[in-house]
C-alpha cells in the first residue's frame, strides 16, 4: 500500500471556494479503492480558516508519504511554483524519501513549461486524465511502461505519452466530499445572487455541489484547451442511473438543494437529457434537488428546455462567445455561423419561456475582431435582453489562438513563460489579440458593450469620450 498526499492550490482567492476538486476526489476514491491510502490538503478550502498555506502543508507533511502530488490551473502558475518549492525545502530538511507528481490542467497543457519552471522539485508529470498512470506509480510499476507520464531519469525528462482514457466512467468510484472540507463548500453557491463572482445571477441556493456527467468534448473550438486534450472519440457519458445513484447519495449525506454540473456540455446527448428529466421526475428527485449546467445553442431545442425545467433544472450557462459569423469562423465555434446566431436567438426565447434562469458569454477581443464584429455582438446581447458576462479572449497554451497570437506574447512579456506566470482569469485583460484595437480601445469598447451602448464602439466615439470619460468614470454615460 502507497501513502499518497494530494495538494489543490488556492484559486480565485478573491471569491469565495464554491467548486470542491473533482479531480483530486476522482483521484483520491480510485486509488482507495485499489487499497491505497489518500490524504487531500486543499489549500483552496482552508484559506478560509487561514492563508498561512504552509501550516497547512507541514500538517500533512510530518504524517510521511510515499507520493505527494500536485495539480492545478494554469492560471495557478504562480501558486504551484510556491508550493512545489516549499514542499521540495521540507522533503530535504525533514530527510523525506515521497515522490513528487505534478498532474491538472497545467501540467497537460503546457508540461515543458512545467519542467523549465518545476522540474528540479519534480520526479513525474502525469497529462490527461491521472486515474490510471498515479495508481501504476503508487503500484510500483516501472514509468517506461506507464502511459500519460513524463518523468525524470537520471536528471533526463523522458515522455510516454501514448493516450490511456477510461472507457466506461461507471467504472469509476463515485468522489468523496470528505476528504475536504466539504461544509465550506456546501456553504458558498456554485452560481446563483451569492456567488460574488462572473456567476452571480439572480437565483439562490443554500447548500450545493459540482458534479460531472462527462469527460472530454466533442468540439474543437480554437481558444479552448479541450482542442489539445480531446478529440471526438474521447467524449464518454455516464449512465443515467449511475448518475442519479449519486445524487441520490448526495442529498442523503449533504441535505443538498442544488448539483451544479460543469461538464463543458451538459446538453450535448438529448436522448441521455431526457432520459434524465425522467429518472430526476420519476424518482422523487426533482422536488428535492434543483439544477444546472452549461450547454451549446445548437444541442437545445424547446421540447428539451421545457423537460430539463420539469425536473428542476434552473440555470443554464450558454457559451456564445460571439455573434459576429466572421469570429465564429476564426473561432471554429460553429460549421454554420449565420445559422448559429439564428438558433442562439430561438434558445434564448424557448429559455425565458422555460423559466430557466440563462447566463450568456462571449468573449471580447478575439483574434480577428473589429469594431464592427464586437459591435455585433454587443448588439446581439442587447436585443436579447438577457444577462450576459463579456470576457476579455485570453490564449492559453496549446491552443490555436495562443499559437496565432505567440508574437504579441514575447513582445509584451519578453517570454512565454512570464505570460504563463501572469495568467490569471479571462475577467482580467492580459493580452490584446487584435489588430485593429489599442489597449485602450478594447477595454472601452468592452465596457459600453457591457454597458449595453453598441452605438458607442466606434473609435471616434472613443475619441470624443475618453478625453471627458477616463476609466470607471465612463460608467455613468453607459447607464443613461
């Protein structure tokens, strides 16, 4: 039997922790049930009984461990650098013999910047999807043989990467909340009025919880990570029973009222939805355990909007990302762009007479975009009259977009790696992907979209106003 100690770094620490990591618990249940032993300090949860991270670490630490693993965002960079080096002093100081792993979304994107920045603190990298690879390490297996490793030999990297994905997800233990601090979860909504983030909307929830349905996506959109990690033969469901098993399980432990789902797309099987609804109504579920998730406009239609509110469905998460056909196309977001934009103005009209509450996004400065095309898609979102967040188009590793917009990157950062440092959420501006915007012009263009004036994003507007209007203070005009 291994020991194994999982690390979740503190994210979005200006919010409150609402999304417990799925990951990690996936990992943690796996492993156990193959007769090994899973402690998990998560950093996130616990900021809120105190910052000092490393206490927390050193609490683990002293108990003594055959494996210590990270993972994290990219947007983590920073953090994991912080504490991959902490725990590396104290495996020297205390004479430790653990093993340290580094797997997540950092790592699968990016794992040469992982060995650049990490390497000396690190013996293996696991990409993709960890189940299989961290029990064969904890197993004792040789690393030439362990498919989705990278790992050092004698100070040498060396790469396995041949894929190995889980084919049937109802192989996998369900997650257990207990193995961190579930109460501060269950506490602090996933979406809804009292979230205090970019998923604040207008409806409540007093104890929730995120679960998946799926893994990987069926879609390559350019600007999503999931076009380097997945491909069409990689998207697996589970069950329906398997899933309303394990809701079930969750309201008779938690006394939850609400599941949020953050599969990329909830929607994306419509007989697996309706089959759903049937199961969450047949059960007794429904008057028990509301939820939502987040879908394409293009896999909705309104037979299945009106079934997903039946069965206590309130939030949907509608991932526009622009109303320009001309984004779209650079985007690879839809084959029929025209008729996209079409569908979108159809879904959001079945979903307000659904009485779904709706939270659509699109993104502001996309590789390609023009005053015209942004104006479009303020225009859109204004016409809709629906509520609506407007992120800045960030490009992230392994992307196409990152990989059109690489020379904006070293010229602003100097390297790449110092952009990977400064990631942080698409809320904040980092770099600007356009041609035809300044810094300037894209942030005041992004705020009169939000502020509901496509009439102003123009630059002679600009011109005009940002003389008399500077920053915040345009916000005033945006109102009138």
């Amino acid at each position: 039997m291994s020991k194994i100690l999982f690390i979740n770094p503190p994210i979005r620490e200006w919010a409150q922790p609402n999304n417990p990591p799925l990951g990690l618990l996936y990992m943690a249940s796996y492993l156990e049930a193959h007769g090994h032993k899973v402690d998990i300090c998560d950093l996130n949860a616990l900021r809120v009984q105190s910052p000092d991270t490393v206490s927390w670490i050193d609490a683990h630490l002293v108990k003594g461990y055959d494996y210590v693993g990270l993972s994290g965002l990219i947007s983590t960079a920073s953090k994991q650098k912080e504490i991959l080096a902490h725990v590396a002093q104290r495996k020297m100081l205390w004479k430790h013999d653990f093993k340290v792993v580094l797997g997540g979304g950092l790592a699968t994107a990016t794992y040469d910047f992982a060995i650049r920045n990490y390497g000396e603190y690190l013996d293996y990298i696991i990409v993709d999807e960890g189940e299989t690879p961290m029990l064969q390490l904890a197993n004792g297996d040789n690393p030439d043989v362990i498919s989705n490793l990278i790992y050092k030999d004698e100070q040498i990297w060396k790469k396995h990467r041949n894929r190995t994905l889980i084919d049937n997800l109802d192989d996998l233990p369900y997650p257990d909340y207990d193995k961190v601090p579930v109460d501060t979860y269950l506490a602090n909504p996933i979406w809804g009025r009292d979230t205090g983030n970019s998923s604040s909307i207008n409806f409540d929830m007093k104890r929730s919880l995120n679960m998946v349905i799926s893994r990987g996506c069926p879609y390559k959109c350019n600007f999503c990570l999931g076009q380097f990690k997945t491909d069409k033969c990689s998207y697996r469901i589970r069950s329906v029973d398997n899933v309303i098993n394990e809701i079930q399980e969750l309201y008779d432990r938690y006394n939850l009222d609400f599941i949020g789902f953050i599969d990329d797309n909830t929607s994306f099987k419509r007989a697996w939805i309706m089959e759903f609804c049937e199961q969450m109504m047949s059960t007794g579920l429904r008057k028990k355990v509301h939820w939502g998730g987040s879908a394409r406009v293009d896999r909705l239609d309104l037979e299945m909007l009106q079934a997903m509110r039946l069965a206590g469905c309130e939030f949907l998460g509608i991932g526009l990302e622009s109303a320009s056909p001309y984004i779209l196309k650079m985007m690879n977001k839809a084959k029929d762009p025209e008729g996209y934009i079409d569908k979108a103005k159809d879904v959001i009209a079945w979903v307000k007479q659904s009485n779904i509450v709706c939270n659509c996004t699109a993104m502001v400065g996309y590789y390609g975009e023009t005053w015209s095309t942004l104006r479009e898609t303020a225009q859109f979102m204004k016409d809709q009259d629906i509520l609506n967040n407007l992120f800045f188009s960030a490009p992230y590793p392994s992307t196409d977009l990152f990989e059109k917009v690489k020379h904006k990157i070293i010229d602003k950062y100097g390297t790449i790696d110092n952009y990977i440092f400064d990631l942080a959420d698409a809320t904040e501006f980092r770099v600007n992907c356009t041609e035809e915007f300044t810094d300037e012009e894209l942030i005041y263009a992004r705020k009169c979209a939000i502020g509901g004036r496509p009439d102003l994003i123009n630059r002679e507007s600009f011109k005009k106003l940002n003389g008399e209007f500077k920053g915040a203070t345009l916000d005033p005009l945006l109102s009138k």
